[in-house]
C-alpha cells in the first residue's frame, strides 16, 4: 500500500494511518507491507520489519580527475541482517575546525526494535518504551570507525571491506586524514600535518557519530552514543594509539571519565607503523638490505610510489605481477589516488618528538591505558608486508598488551587486492568475540 501525505494535511492523515495500521495487524503473517511518503522530501519504509530513511544527497564533495569515488552505490547482499548497503561520500565540519572528507557505507536495514519503536508511535504517539527518544542505537551491531594510512584515504576501505561489514549488518564509516585530496591540510597550503591534528580530527570524526553531539551533524542516523569500533591502518593504526593516549588521559585512576562522548568497544589495529615510529624500523632495514632500505626511503620520501608501477606494487600490493588480483591498470588507479592523497604528509619531525610513547611500562612494553580498553584489541600483521616488519608488529602487539599479533597471507595494503577477505575475515573473526 503505498500512501501519499500532503504535508499540510499531514494530521488528518496519521490518524488515517493509525486506522489502517491497526487494520492491517489483523492479517496473516507475513501478508503485511506498508510504505507511506510523507511530503516530498523525506520516506519511510516498514517492510518485514525495518525502518529506514535514505540518506541525503551529499554535497560539496571534492572532485579531482584523478579520482572518481561513487557518491551513492547500492550492492546487494544475501545476508538476512542487510539486503542492500548504500555508500556516501560527504563533506563535514569537524568540531577540531577541520573541513574532512568522509565516506559511509550503512546498512539499510536497521534492527528491528527501531521499526517497532516506530509502529507503536505511530499507533499511540510515542516510543515503545513511553519515551520521545526511540534508541540509542539505531543498528543492531556496532559502528565500525576506519582510518587509513600514509598515501591513502578513505576511499581503501570503501573498495572492499566497507561494503562486506556494512553486508553483514556493520555500519561502517572513514575518515580522510588532514593531507588528502578531501581533506585539506590546516593552514591552506601546508606540506606537513603534525600528529597531533591527526588526533584532534580522529577525536572530533568518533564524537561526531552520535546523533546525540551538540558540536557536528553528520547526519548519518547512527543514533545517540553508538558503539564504536576503532579500526587504523598502518600511520591511521600509529594514529589510533596516539589517540588512545590523550582519551585514557582524561580519565581518573578508575577508568571513570564524566564526559568521554565516545563510546568505544573495541580496537584493531592492521598492518600499524610500531610505537616507536617508522625510525627504528627503517633502520633495521637498513641494516638486513640497503635495496629494501632504499625502497621504503624512494617510494615515500621522495613519492616514486606515485610514478613507479613495479615499486608500488612491491611497496603495497606484493610481488612483481598481479598474482595478488591487482593488475596494471589497478596500479594506476591506485597511483592517481595517491597522488591525491598526499597533498601533504605526516611531519615525521614533529612526530619523531612524541616517540617513544612515555605512557608504557618499560619492563614489559605494554601501554598504560591497555588496562582501560573495552575489550582485548587485534593486532594483525601480514605475511608479505615490505612495510612493516616482524619486530615493528610484535612491538605494537607488546605496547597493547597481547602474547602475540594475528598473521594473514596478505601484502600490505590488507583492505586491497585479491586478498583482501583473509584480512576482513581475521577482523570479523575478532568482532564475534566482542562483549
């Protein structure tokens, strides 16, 4: 039944609803469908018990002709929890003063207790629980918050692993870094971004998930104070660390903070430069191949990723063909995004200043705020990393508090490439055991 509403009628008509919806409850099981347009601009749907709201269409989203990106994408998915999954690329305010890009890929269909919740207000005038507020929650699993390395945006999660969580009924949602070609660096112009702007916009980014954040709209209906799980990548996983530092910070020798805003469950970090920083690890090298040195210090350094297909591929991507599932033609489009995002870079100055962390305890390595987290954290490296090597992914396993990282067949870049699945399955193997 499909019912159109004008809106300055729109009272008459919701008692006209609660009629018919009250009618309708009266037949077989299964034999109930009913969707309602309201106005012209927004339209709900209870079908099978789901609600939801499409999303508005983004705007002010950079452009650049070396990167497209979908601004709304649909996939289907045979899961039960989410028929179809919608991708946005947008442009928000963060409450740090920073203009960032981000991209949302959601499930469509939200747990059932939302749609419920909006039955029974539309039958009686109120939530099901007696309350003008439907949920806190608006999905039934938690938020997944990714944030990506050196050379990357958002857009490397949204290839693969956004679409395969957001399908198994994850709401997942990526933040550019200040650099990249969506999110300019502070002030106009600049080369370097300091580690701590990169954790003062990660800081703003999870507070403005909640619907609830008086500071930022986002817009993304995740409802008030949602779950959050923390997922960084390489710099994005040295990043997360730093940001883990300053939010334990702030909490008192319980673990009690009276205004955290962020309601986090969980933290994993892939592929992560150590806490040490890049500088030990880089030496390392050194000291085992000048060739490897040599490469990791040309491809970043001096940016010949961007132009060299062989060395991309072995910085990145693994091997010297595509026997990872990423051909010619991927290392292209990669390098064009590359380009893009690396408008301006980490200030490795800057950040070689703030490390080692002094938050750890120095017989067994593990840092002080370990003791805080939600959850046990996943630490995992890959098999075929040139990046990070095995002493930098055992240091960062030390520094939260694990025995050991988990290992995958994967080269660095774990989100791309043919391999990409035995990275998200590790993942999603973690997020089961979450409380």
């Amino acid at each position: 039944i499909f019912y159109i509403v004008p809106e300055r009628t729109m009272k008459f008509h919701l008692l006209f609803l609660r009629f018919l919806l009250l009618a309708t409850l009266s037949l077989p099981s299964g034999a109930f469908h009913f969707a309602a347009i309201v106005g012209s601009s927004h339209w709900h749907s209870i079908a099978s018990g789901a609600v939801y709201r499409t999303p508005s269409s983004p705007t002010n989203v950079p452009k650049s002709p070396s990167r497209t990106l979908p601004i709304l994408t649909s996939i289907t998915s045979s899961n039960p929890s989410a028929d179809v999954v919608k991708t946005t690329v947008q442009q928000v305010q963060l409450a740090s003063g920073t203009s960032a890009e981000i991209i949302s890929c959601l499930p469509l269909r939200n747990k059932p207790s939302f749609s419920l919740n909006f039955l029974s207000s539309v039958l009686f005038g109120k939530g099901g629980n007696g309350k003008s507020k439907i949920s806190d929650q608006n999905f039934d699993k938690p938020t997944l918050a990714f944030l990506h390395g050196s050379f990357h945006a958002s857009w490397c999660w949204e290839e693969n692993y956004m679409p395969y969580f957001a399908s198994l009924g994850y709401p997942c949602v990526g933040l550019s870094l200040q650099g990249t070609g969506g999110t300019p660096a502070i002030p106009e112009g600049a080369k370097k971004v300091k580690i701590d702007s990169h954790v003062k916009d990660l800081d703003s980014f999870l507070r403005g998930l909640s619907d609830d954040d008086q500071n930022q709209e986002f817009g993304l209906g995740l409802g008030g104070n949602p779950e959050i799980v923390l997922i960084g990548h390489s710099f994005g996983g040295l990043t997360t660390m730093k940001w883990l530092e300053t939010f334990y910070d702030k909490k008192d020798e319980k673990g009690h903070d009276h205004d955290d805003g962020i309601n986090l469950l969980g933290v994993a970090l892939l592929c992560s430069v150590p806490p040490s920083g890049n500088g030990p690890m880089t030496l390392r090298y050194l000291i085992r191949s000048f060739s490897d040195s040599w490469k990791i210090t040309v491809g970043f350094a001096m940016k010949k990723a961007i132009n060299d297909k062989e060395l991309c591929r072995t910085l990145f991507f693994g091997g010297s063909d595509d026997s990872n599932g990423v051909t010619d033609e991927d290392i292209e489009r990669y390098q064009g995004y590359f380009e893009r995002d690396t408008v301006a870079t980490i200030d490795l100055t800057d950040l070689a200043s703030k490390l080692p962390s002094l938050r750890v305890d120095k017989t067994s390595g593990k840092a002080q705020f370990v003791d805080f987290l939600p959850s046990e954290p996943l630490v995992l490296g890959a098999s075929d990393d040139f990046i990070v090597d095995k002493e930098g992914l055992d240091e960062t396993s030390s520094y939260m508090g694990l025995d050991a990282p988990v290992v995958v067949d994967s080269p660095h870049d774990v989100m791309l490439g043919g391999k990409w699945k035995n990275g998200a399955d590790a993942v999603l193997s973690w997020l089961n055991k979450l409380p």
